[in-house]
C-alpha cells in the first residue's frame, strides 16, 4: 500500500467504539477481581458482576457511534425493504400477476357491480309486480 491515510476509513468509529468498550471491560473485569478477593458472598458477586454488565452495556447502547450506526441500519433497512416491495410490484406487472392491492379494487368493483345488479333487480320484480297486478286485474 502507498501508505496514504488521508481518506477515512468508514469501520474506524466500530473500531474505537469496540477499542473503548473493551478498555473499560478489562477495568471493569480488574475491579470485579478485586472484588472478588473480598467477596465470600457468590449471590453478591453475581449481583456486582451484573452491575459492572449493566453500566457497560448502558454506556455502551449510548455512545454516538452506537446510535449512529443503529439508525443508518434503520434507514437501509427500510430503503432496502421499499426497493424489494418495489421491484416484486414491478415484476409482477410484467409478468401479469395481480398484487394484494389489484385483488382489494377487484373486490371493491365486485362489490359495486354487485349492488347496482341487486338494485336494477329489485327495480325490474317491483315493475313486473306492477305488471301482473295489471294482468290480473283485467
């Protein structure tokens, strides 16, 4: 390589985020021997161990790079899943194959047709009612 560190490389914030966590793992993990060295106690060793793993991963899901990196993941996972819903809508036009959305217009025009049918229906028994009344009161 020439050498040139002049562009920054994109896995350096996971880098020093990781470089950070892992400084303060090691405190943390003198500081719990040291207590344990003290400690008769197994319920209270679990207990400040559990501490120590709390205030890490606490300091940790709270750091600007963590938030960061969470939300671009978001965000791509969500434009990636707005392609993929874009493409299959796509394809199956081209194919010729209905979607969800086509089948619920489909439904709904049935549906419409259905009620001006039923309409009409009713419309042409009351006129033939009117018919065979005439009919038969001649």
């Amino acid at each position: 390589m020439s050498g040139n560190t002049t562009k920054s490389d994109p896995s350096s914030p996971f880098a020093g985020l990781w470089a950070g966590y892992l400084e303060q793992a090691d405190a943390q993990s003198k500081a719990m021997l040291e207590c344990l060295q003290s400690l008769d106690d197994p319920q209270q060793i679990q207990r400040r161990w559990l501490d120590s793993l709390t205030k890490s991963l606490d300091s940790y899901m709270r750091s600007p790079a963590f938030l960061e990196a969470l939300q671009r993941n978001l965000r791509a996972m969500t434009d990636l899943k707005a392609f993929q819903d874009q493409v299959a809508q796509d394809i199956a036009h081209q194919i010729g194959i209905p979607m969800a959305s086509d089948i619920f217009g489909l439904f709904e025009r049935l549906y419409s047709v259905e009620r001006t049918i039923l309409s009409r229906l009713k419309a042409i028994e009351e006129r033939l009612g009117t018919i065979e009344a005439k009919l038969g009161g001649s």
